[in-house]
C-alpha cells in the first residue's frame, strides 16, 4: 500500500495511517437576521475542516493486488474523503475501478482462451431471466 498528498507526490505508509488514527475536526458556523418592518433576511454559512494531528491527511492510497487468482498484480487507486455529518467518519472512493476490472477481465479471457485451445471467448453479461 502506499498513499499520496493531494499534490501527487508521494507520503509514507506510517504518516499516512497516523494521520488518519489522529485527526480534528473543526466546524464553525456563522449566522445574520436583519428584521424590517415589511421584510426578513437570514444567512447561514457553515464550514468545516478536518485537518490531522500529526500532518497532512493523505489524499488518496493505492492497494496493489492481483484481483484473483493466477492474474498479475495491478493497482488499485482509492481517493479519501471525510464524511462530515454526524458521525464523522471517512469515505473511501475506487478511483478507474471498471476500466482496473476490465483490464483484469481481459486477462482472465487471454488465459482462458489460451487453455481453451484458442477457441473464441466472449466477454460480458448475459441475462437468464424469461420475460
């Protein structure tokens, strides 16, 4: 695994996972009324910002795995996010998931085909139910 600034550059595993673990939320609001004798006027302006403890918080990781058995290792990005109504918690985002999945599918029809004596392999779905 490893992780990224929101810049790109790289961060390391270690100040990734403990500026996850450690981490503050700061939320502030500010409100304005102006009452007349024929009209009203409100506004509220809410911010919030999560910031970490011990640095920057990263902005994505990248997983490397082989999706399934027999097939290469590939990355697999993920973004970061942080969910800010209650109850806080982060949110985790696959980044190129279907084009990663369509790459392995691919493979996985290579290999097949391969075993299958080069007979002709069809990728997709197939829908069983009767109308």
């Amino acid at each position: 695994m490893t992780s990224a600034f929101a810049d790109g550059k790289p961060m390391e595993t270690k100040q990734s996972i403990v500026a996850v673990r450690n981490f503050k939320l700061d939320a502030k609001s500010t409100g304005t009324s102006a009452v007349t004798n024929l009209s009203e006027s409100k506004s509220l302006i809410e911010s919030v910002q999560a910031t970490s403890m011990a640095g920057v918080l990263p902005d994505s990781f990248v997983f490397r795995v082989a999706p399934y058995l027999g097939l290469q290792e590939r990355d697999f990005h993920v973004r970061v996010a942080i969910r800010t109504e209650p109850p806080v918690q982060f949110s985790f985002k696959s980044v190129r998931k279907e084009e990663t999945l369509l790459e392995a599918a691919e493979e996985f029809t290579g290999i097949l085909s391969g075993l299958m004596s080069g007979k002709k392999i069809y990728l997709g779905t197939i829908n069983t139910s009767i109308d």
